[in-house]
C-alpha cells in the first residue's frame, strides 16, 4: 500500500514537471498576444487556472464535510483539511491576479465586481473554517464543527455571488461585459488550449499538494498517538 | 509588461512559499516522530 | 414538531427571564450602540447634509456590533455550572434548544433596535419620512436571519477557548449577502424611492432567512454532539 502511493507521488511530480514548463511556454511564447489588451491578457491563463482550483477546493472540502457528518471518519477530516489549506493558497493567487489585471485593465486596484468579491468572501470563510480546525479538543469533535461550518460556507457562496451582482447591476450598469478575457472578438484555438493546459497543470498541482497536506496531517495524528503513547509509559 | 511579469513572480512565490512550508512542517514532524518513537521504545 | 415548539418558548423564556432579572448583557448591548453612533458621529458629521446616505449603513452596522455581543453570552454563559450539559440531557429535542435560544436573541437584539435606532435618528437629526410599515418588516427579516446564522456559529463557537474572538470571524463573511440585500432595502425605504425595488431585496431576505433556519435547524444536532 506504502509503495503504491508513493509511486504515485512520483508520478505525479514527475508529470508536474514538465507539464509547468510546457505550460510557460505556451503561455509565453506560443499563445498569440491578444489584440485589445496586449501582453497583459495573458495573467489570465493564471488567473483562470487558480480560480478553477480555488473553487474545486471548495468543494471538496463540502464533499467530505457531507461525507464526514454521515459517517466521522479520520480520512475525509484529513482530505478536508489539507484541500482547505490548498484553498486559501489558490484563492489568494486568485485575488492578487485579479487585482493585478483589474489594474492593467481598468485603471483600478480593486473594482466590486461580483467574481471578485465573490472570491473574497470564499477567502474569508476559508480562513474562518481552517480557524475552527485550530481549536483544540478531540479530532471526533473538530470534525464535526468544522464539517458543519464547511457546510455552511458552501451554502452561502452562490447567495453571495447574486447578492453582490445584483447590488452591482443596481449600483451601475454592467460596464466590463460578460466573459473577463475576452474584451474584443471571440476566443483563438490557441487561447483556449493554452488556457485548458492551464487548468489541466493547475489542477495536477492542486492533486499533487493535496496528497502532500494529507500525509502531513497523517503524520500529526501519529505524532499525537505516540505521544499519549509516551505520556502513559511515563505515567505506570 | 510590468504587471505580466508582477503576476507571474506573485505566483510563483506563493506556490514555492507553500511548498517550502510544507516541506518543513514534514521534515518536523519526520523528527519528532523519529524522537518519540526512540523514547517509546527505551528500556 | 409541536412538542419542540413548545420547549423552545419554555427555554427562551428562561433566557428571558433571566436576562430581564439582570438586565446585565441588554444593557451593555444598548449603551454600547449608543457609544458607536457616539463614535460615528464623530467620523461623519451628523451636521452635514450628505450624511444621510450613511444611515442605513449605521442601522446595520449597530446592530451587528451590538448582536454580537449578545450571541457571545448566548452559549458562553450555558457552560457555567455546566448548563449546557444539564440542558442536552433534559428529554426535549436538542434543535429545541437551538430554536429557544433563537427566539430569545432576537427578542433581545429586537428591543435593542427599538431604543438605539431612533436614538440614530435623533442624533443625526435625520427626519423619518419613508414608509414605516416596510421598514419594520425589512429591519426584522434582516435581524431575523443575522439571529438564525448567528445563534448557530454562536454555539459553534462555544466550544472554543477564545469563543469571543472566533465568532465575528466566522459571522461575519456568512452575513454579507444578507447585509447588501438588508442596507439596499434600508436604503430604498429611507430614501423614499419605490417600494416595488426593495421587494426584490426582501425577498432576498427572506430567502436567506429560511434557508439558512433549514440549514442551521438540521445542522444542529452535530454541533451538540459535538461538543
């Protein structure tokens, strides 16, 4: 079992690899330089690919939240964890590039667009979940509060993406148009493949890490077993 | 240019942070278990 | 159903009846409302004019600062003398609990509201002109689901050493949508525009209100158990 998943560790990172560098280069050098935007377009292979990834993540932590209220088990309260932590990683990537292309693009730091601040709450309730996971008591019990604020949490981001929409269509009318790439003419073949690969490594990466904060936490609790370990032997 | 090449920097510093980070929490916890497992199995 | 409708008034009335006793935390909440529209009048000059686009803002802003304090004794002060445990091992259905405890801090957070915003009014010298009924029926469905999330993360919450520190950080992101449809319909009434635009946030309202009591209602359980 030991050396099955460590084959696949490295196969993962030996497919992660190469895969980043082809990535840089389709980015880079092979994607066409967009019209309207120029260089600065191509953040959003970046942008897209992390976003995917933040809200996957999100996702899965509701999964085995779902999963661990049913049934408490040590492996989904790992999974959740580990994915929630991978979370907040690519949700930040997610916010920076977006301020940095809002930037470029718009003049401005920070516009209230729904995606945007849609993916700014995502980040909070990700740090408030990984808050309640800090609490100290048994894993029995932290799984459970924080499967159930896990819960919570995915409720709320659709509620959250139309309240904000909407406020911002009453606010002022629709000013950047639907689809964030794509200010002038349709998507290129290139640009679409570059930007899939994107996803394609982003997400390799996100399954990469994720297996990485799993045998992490998988070590904790060994830490904690043999501690108590420790403390009964000093205790007879 | 500037900000495709801010974007880019930003991203990989985050995610080599995260890694970095993840290796040493390991490599910890690798001695802390080692150390205990040494404790546990004395005398 | 009924049986459990019944034990939650039982323990909101408990509640109630001990906080009137005291009077310990609807005092604090009510002197520390009056203390922020203190603070925030003197951020925005109550004397300028424009000033009146805040208002709606302020209502809200109160009234979470306020609630907050409110829903950190809600549980906290169940685990001395271990209430709490005596409570989950009394024979009446745990979401009893959590809907008991939800009646009463919404009783509290509502009288509350009824002496600290006309204080607002009266201390931006904001004159009252919208449609009253409409905008009872928007403060209390806006209160109400700040009430059903924040009663839940407040027994969540419990469990924690720094309970106090860890609800704002886990309410506060769940209330957003809550807060743009409740400050747009404030907004609305306030300013006397039409109606026929804050039903739309209203219903917003409502819909977060009734989801979030399911979700929290079923959820209960688990905390409980939890703890």
């Amino acid at each position: 079992m030991k050396e099955v998943s460590s084959l696949i560790d490295r196969i993962l990172f030996y497919a992660l690899v190469p895969s980043f560098f082809i990535l840089l280069y389709l980015i880079f050098i092979w994607s066409p330089v967009e019209k309207v935007m120029g260089v600065t377009q191509k953040i959003f292979y970046f942008h897209v690919g992390s976003a995917w990834v933040a809200f996957l993540a999100f996702f899965v932590v509701g999964y085995y939240s779902v999963r661990n209220l049913i049934k408490p088990n040590m492996k989904h309260f790992i999974f959740a964890g580990a994915s929630a932590e991978i979370g907040v990683l690519f949700t930040t990537i997610t916010l920076i590039t977006g301020m940095i292309w809002g930037r470029a693009s718009w003049n401005t730091w920070w516009s209230w667009e729904p995606r945007l601040v849609t993916t700014l709450i995502l980040w909070f309730i990700y740090v408030a979940y990984l808050f309640i996971r800090k609490m100290d008591g048994s894993w029995e019990k932290i799984a459970k509060l924080s499967s159930v604020f896990g819960i919570i949490g995915c409720l709320n981001v659709p509620i959250v993406f139309m309240a904000i929409r909407w406020w911002n269509s009453k606010l002022h009318p629709i000013v950047f148009g639907e689809g964030k790439g794509q200010s002038g003419g349709g998507i290129e073949p290139e640009m679409l493949i570059t930007l899939l690969f994107s996803v394609f490594t982003i997400s390799l990466l996100y399954v990469f890490l994720m297996r990485k904060g799993a045998e992490i936490e998988r070590m904790r609790v060994i830490v904690r077993n043999q501690k108590n370990k420790l403390m009964n032997k000093l205790a007879s | 240019m500037n900000y495709l090449f801010l974007a880019t920097s930003v991203v990989w510093v985050l995610i080599a942070g995260y890694v970095v980070i993840l290796g040493k929490r390991q490599k910890k916890l690798q001695k802390e278990i080692f150390q205990l497992e040494e404790w546990n199995s004395e005398q | 159903m009924k049986d459990i409708l019944s034990d939650a008034i039982t323990i909101a009335g408990k509640d109630l009846s001990n906080e009137f006793k005291t009077k310990q935390t609807i005092g604090t909440m009510v002197i520390f409302s009056a203390l922020v529209i203190l603070v925030f009048s003197f951020a925005f000059d109550p004397t300028n004019n424009t000033v009146k686009a805040v208002i709606p803002g302020l209502i809200w802003v109160i009234t979470i600062f306020s609630g907050t304090l409110g829903l950190n004794r809600s549980f906290v002060s169940e685990l001395e003398n271990n209430c709490l445990t005596g409570l989950r091992s009394a024979p009446i259905d745990v979401t009893s609990i959590y809907l008991g405890k939800t009646l009463a801090n919404f009783t509290l957070v509502t009288i509350v509201q009824t002496i600290s915003i006309p204080v607002l009014f009266l201390l931006f010298n904001y004159r009252f002109t919208g449609s009253l009924l409409w905008f009872i029926l928007i403060v209390l469905s806006g209160t109400f689901g700040f009430i059903v999330v924040g009663t839940f993360l407040s027994a969540l919450a419990a469990n924690a050493k720094n309970s106090e520190m860890l609800l704002p950080v886990l309410l506060l992101p769940l209330l957003s949508p809550l807060m743009i449809a409740a400050v747009q319909a404030t907004t609305i009434v306030l300013v006397n525009e039409q109606i026929s635009d804050a039903i739309g946030w209203l219903q917003l309202m409502t819909a977060y209100d009734l989801l979030f009591l399911g979700a929290c209602f079923l959820l209960f359980e688990f905390i409980m158990e939890g703890s």
